[in-house]
C-alpha cells in the first residue's frame, strides 16, 4: 500500500427489521486523527464502537461518520395528537385577541393533523445487530479508503514530477558554483590593480583569502544531503502513512536550500535557490494532504 490521501467519502446501506438506514463516512485533512460520529438516538452506544471500528483503518484527518434513515421500509407515519392540540390552542388565542370567533371544523382538524404526520421507525436494540452495523460500516470505511488511495496515487505521481524538477534545479547550482573561487581570484586581482595594489598569485595573504572563500562557497555537503532527502522521499512515497515523515524531509529541503542560498557565489545560484524554495513550498502543500 502506497501513499494515501486524508480526502475521502465512502456509503453503504443497512437493512434492519423495520427501517432501512444508511452509513456515511468522511473525511478531510487534519495532522491527527479526529472521530466524530453520529446516528440514532436509540444507539448511545455506537459512537464509542464505531470510532473503535474507524480507527483501526485510519491514522489522520477529521472523520465524521453519520447513521441516517435512507427510507422506511417497515414504518408507518404516525398524526402528532399533542402537535394538532398545541395549534389549535394557539389559534384560538389569536381568534381571541382579535376578536373573531373560533369554530374550528373537520376541514381544520385534519389539515392540521395531516401537517403533523411524523414518520415512525423502530430501531432493534444495537446489541442485536451490531454485527450488521460493523458490516455496514467497514463496507463505506473500505470505499472511503479506496477513494483516499486513488487521490493518493495523484498525489505521489505529482510530488514525483517536483522532486525530479527540484533535482535538475541541483545540478544548476552545482554547474554554476563551479569555477567560482578561480573567477573569485581574478576578480579580487583586478580590484587591487585598479586600486594601484600589485600582489602575487602566490602571496600567502592572497591563497588564504581564497581558501576562505572555496571554503565558504562550497554546496557540496548540502547537495549530498539535499541527493540523499530526495532519494528519502521517493522511497517514502511507496509506504502508506508517509505524510508525518514526509512533512519532515519538507523542512529538512528547506533548511539545505536556504544553507546554499548564503553561501551561493553566483548570481545563477541565487535565482535557482529562490525557484527551489518555490518548488519546495508546492510539495509542502501537497504533502498536508497525505495520510
């Protein structure tokens, strides 16, 4: 199993004796794993078991899980006597501050009473059919998850294609800082011609300065380490649950990149180092939406 999206809907249906209820799940992007779950009144327990049955497939994002009622499918609808009296008594204090007389008729009556039908379901107790529910439930978790793969697989493609543009980005900066400390010589040389300064190439006080700037200048360390993260997240793309790991290699690019900006010699450098971080900025984004 690869990479993973923490985008994801999946449904199923349940048919008990007496109503015909549907499972719902989805979720969204979030660092940690959040569980919300809602459905009858009659089931105060499913909340706790059914966060049980989630998180056993699930590592991260903001899961709301919800039990409604598709359609009845044994039910009857039912006048609400209480409702039709409370409406009849309301008009008749209106009736009565207005001043008109209140007759209600048989017409009335049933309008009222037919406003009032309420659909009645009868739900089983849940310890007689949790065994349904879980069914019902890992049915819509194994949708949601294939969702969440599928949007993953687009993901790591993506992410594959940027960290390929941030390679060649690399190799930019390698070819441009190269030659660097002999063209900083010359141009250290010129300066103190024109300034009326003559130095050998060969004083002590010259090759010290340019170790100092070769040793300043010098990328290679971070560009192994920049090759190696890459190599790193490639790898990570194949494994699921990769979003923490890859959140960090992310940083840990960013730090690399930022490490060659202050030492970059070249004006070339510094334009590829800005793109890099802009790159690196886009694969953050998408890396927030792997599981």
């Amino acid at each position: 199993m690869a990479a993973s999206s923490m985008t994801g809907f999946g449904r199923a249906e349940l048919n008990l004796p007496g109503a015909h209820l549907a499972v719902e799940i989805a979720s969204v992007n979030q660092k940690n794993l959040q569980v919300s779950v809602y459905g009858p009144e009659a089931w105060p327990a499913l909340e706790s078991a059914a966060s049980g049955w989630i998180r056993t497939r699930l590592q991260r994002g903001k899961v709301t899980a919800r039990v409604t009622q598709a359609a009845a499918s044994v039910s009857t609808r039912q006048w609400d006597a209480e409702a039709v009296e409370a409406s009849l008594d309301e008009l008749a204090k209106i009736a009565q501050r207005v001043g008109i007389k209140f007759s209600p008729d048989t017409e009335l009556l049933h309008r009222l009473a037919e406003s009032s039908r309420r659909a009645s379901v009868s739900l089983p107790e849940m310890a007689e059919v949790e065994s349904q529910i879980k069914s019902a439930f890992e049915s819509a978790l194994s949708a949601l998850v294939s969702m969440r793969a599928q949007e993953g697989s687009a993901l790591a493609n993506d992410l594959r294609l940027r960290l390929a543009q941030m390679g060649r980005m690399v190799e930019g900066m390698i070819v441009a800082e190269q030659g660097s400390a002999i063209r900083h010589r010359e141009a250290m040389l010129k300066r103190l011609k024109e300034a009326g300064l003559s130095l050998d190439v060969g004083d002590e006080r010259v090759l010290k300065e340019l170790a100092l700037f070769a040793d300043r200048s010098d990328i290679t360390e971070e560009v192994v380490r920049l090759k190696s993260h890459f190599s790193q997240f490639g790898d990570e793309l194949n494994q699921p649950n990769c979003g923490r790991k890859l959140d960090f290699l992310v940083q840990e690019l960013l730090r690399e990149v930022n490490t060659i900006g202050s030492k970059a010699a070249e004006i070339a450098t510094t334009k590829l180092v800005l793109e890099a971080k802009t790159e690196i900025e886009r694969i953050r984004e998408q890396v927030q939406n792997l599981e």
